[in-house]
C-alpha cells in the first residue's frame, strides 16, 4: 500500500477491476476518514459481481452485532452457490 501511494495508483486500473469475476463483498461507511463512502460506491459499480453494504461504522463489523453477520453470511452463502 505504501508503495502505492508514495510512486501510483493503489488498486488496480479500472479495466482490470472489470474484469475480475469473483463475488466481492464492498463495505463502505460514511464516517471513513480515509475513504469516502463514494469510493466504495464506485468500486461496487465497477466489479461485475459485487455486492455492496452500508455499515455505520468499521466498529459495527467488528462488533458481535447481528446485522453484519447476516450480511456477510448472506453473501457468502451466494458466492458459494456461484
């Protein structure tokens, strides 16, 4: 990552986002000081296969709080469908 920021870009160019076929679950929150909700927004319109969900915050996940655990589940159920 530090290597992305000091000489370029951080993720991979679009066209390559594109083509990755994989389920991918995107969180995104509003409060995010580094990344705004707009970035996770964006990337989930640009993976093919992505999934994106809205937390209050990153503590939310890292909570035993019910509803990130049914999102997550949920996805992971689909994703080993496909």
């Amino acid at each position: 990552m530090l290597d992305g920021l000091i000489f370029g870009r951080i993720a991979p160019p679009i066209e390559a986002r594109r083509a990755l076929r994989q389920p991918t679950l995107v969180i995104g929150h509003p409060s995010d000081p580094i990344h705004p909700f707009s970035d996770a927004d964006r990337i989930a319109h640009e993976l093919p296969h992505a999934r994106l969900v809205t937390a209050s915050s990153i503590a939310e996940w890292a909570s035993a709080a019910e509803a990130p655990r049914c999102e997550l589940l949920a996805f992971l159920e689909q994703a080993w469908r496909a």
